[in-house]
C-alpha cells in the first residue's frame, strides 16, 4: 500500500486542564482533500496547529510527507503551505512584496508573483499596501501566500469564513486547482457545503474527538434518512405536503398509496445534508 500523505495516531492536547485534542487518530491519502467539520472550539485549529508544528501534541504521532513533525518539523515546514485565519502578512507590503518575500525564503526560483495574483483576482490592486485590502482581499492573498512554493500538502483552515460569494468562489477554484495538480488539502472550516463541496472525505469532529470520518456521500446514505416531499391538493383547493422516507421497506407501498388516493401536485426528493447529520451524530449544529 502507498504512504498516506498524513498519517495522524491517538493525537491529544490539552491547553492547562482543557482537552482540545482527544486522542484522534486518521490517515489521508496523496492528493486527497479531507475537511474537518465541527463548530466553534471543536478542535479544528488545534488540529491544524500541531500538523503544522506550531504546537507540540501531548500524546500521540503525526507524520506527513513520511517525516515525524515533532522530530522533523523543518523539513516537513518546507514542504507544507498554510492559510490560518490569523496569519500575519506584512501589511505595510503590497501584495506582490508579500508573494516575493515568501518566494524568497522558500528559495522558490523563477517566480512569478502577478499569476498568482491574477488567479485570486487581485491583480490591478497588486501594488497597493496590503493595510488597505478588504478582509476577503487579505484571506485570498492569504491562500495565494500558503501556495507560493507549490507545495504538496496545503493546509486551510476556515479560508472563506466570512467572506463574500465571489472571494469564496475563487478561493474554491484555487483549491480545486491545486487537487488538480496532485496536492493534498487538509481544510478546516465550519461551512458544511463547502466540506460537502470540495472533499473527498470529511471528518467530524466535536469535543476534540472525530466522530464521523467518511465521504459525504457515505455519511449520508449511513446516517442520513432521504425522502420525498410530494405537495398534494386537497379538496378546496387548498395544499398540503406529505413526506415518505425513502430506503424503508413501507416505503414502494407509501408512494403508491399517496398517488393512488392524492390528487399530486410537485414531488420533491429530499437528502439529508452534513449539518443534520453532524446533529444526529453529536447533539448540537454546527453554528457555535
Ligand atoms: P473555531 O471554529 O472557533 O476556530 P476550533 O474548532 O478551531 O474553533 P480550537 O481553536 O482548536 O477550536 O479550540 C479547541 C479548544 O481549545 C476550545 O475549547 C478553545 O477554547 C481552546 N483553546 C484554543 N486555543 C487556545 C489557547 N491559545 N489557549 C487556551 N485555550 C485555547
């Protein structure tokens, strides 16, 4: 079997008495995009923290790239790019100085700054100070910056929190360019569609413990309940919708009988999304 791009085992933190981390353990595969989902203080940043070896795990192993982050953390540090809501840029720096600086320090050789900038459609605005950009500006050039060095393993964590649709939008293209060229995405977020989007498999995780590790197809044909909504006439005209859950053994007898006996105005196919699931699993939503 190949190596697992990320190889993560009984992983724990704790900052004083709070346990942030509890003993997860997951492997992703080369080129994968795997999203974790969970709300506020879950554990997510953590998580992210000690991959990226800026903090060191309480208990447990990670290795990435084949290389122990807490034995090799320069070495992997080299080879991994990363976007953290608070990552600093130099604000007093336009955004092509930003790009260059960083391609310096990776020893990145022919770099070419406005193509990147062009990609999170920032060019045009490229030599003005960053202090001026919009927080979606700073979050795209934030994305652009972990990509400098093409690195092969990119970490996001929560890249459109509170961003518009359009900073969103090229956000997601820059992701899906980068599976497209092999790299590995490990995304944090706590936007179930964008988890349901752009991964390949999402992991739940609640109280520093994952919950759920599965596609999102899976999770949802495992836990989530799928069904018809049919919107029926009564006999004033007036409406009235009826649901039948699907994948049940009443079920062909439930439809037939609906349209044998009900006059049928729309019929609607319903799935269950992450969010529903993520509350049958844990108790709580995803929000907060
Ligand atoms: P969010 O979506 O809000 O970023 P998260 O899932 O990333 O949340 P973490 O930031 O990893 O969650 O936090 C996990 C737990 O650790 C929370 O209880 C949080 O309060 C705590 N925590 C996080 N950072 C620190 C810190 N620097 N000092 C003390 N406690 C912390």
């Amino acid at each position: 079997m190949t190596q697992p791009a990320i190889s993560v085992k009984d992983l724990s933190y704790s900052y004083g008495d709070n346990l942030a981390v509890d003993g997860i353990a997951f492997d992703v595969a080369a080129g994968e995009v795997i999203g974790f989902l969970g709300p506020n203080g879950a554990g997510k940043s953590t998580v992210v923290k000690i991959l990226t070896g800026q903090l060191t795990p309480l208990k447990g192993t990670a290795v990435l790239l084949g290389l122990d982050i807490v034995k090799e953390r320069k070495q992997v540090q080299h080879q991994i790019g990363i976007s953290f809501e608070d990552t600093n840029l130099y604000e007093q720096m336009s955004a092509v100085e930003n790009l260059d600086l960083f391609a310096k320090l990776y020893k990145v050789e022919n770099f070419d700054a406005m193509s990147l900038l062009e990609k999170v459609g920032l060019a045009g605005r490229e030599k003005e100070r960053v202090a001026s950009y919009s927080k979606g500006m700073k979050q795209r050039l934030m994305v652009a910056r972990a990509m400098v060095s093409d690195p092969k393993m990119l970490f996001l964590d929560e890249p459109t929190d509170g961003l518009d649709p359009v900073s969103t939008q090229t956000i997601h293209a820059l992701i899906r360019g980068a599976t497209q060229r092999g790299t590995t995405v490990f995304l944090t977020t706590h936007d179930m569609v964008e988890a349901d989007k752009l991964s390949n498999r999402v992991a739940f995780i609640n109280q520093g413990k994952i919950v759920a590790l599965d596609t999102p197809a899976r999770l949802k044909q495992r836990f989530g309940l799928r069904a018809l909504k049919v919107e029926v006439e009564l006999p004033h005209g007036e409406t009235a919708i009826r649901e039948v859950t699907l994948d049940e053994e009443q079920t062909a007898q439930a439809v037939f009988d609906l349209f044998r006996n009900e006059r049928i105005v729309t019929v609607h196919s319903e799935e269950a999304t992450l969010e529903d699931i993520f509350f049958d699993i844990t108790g709580r939503g995803l929000q907060g």
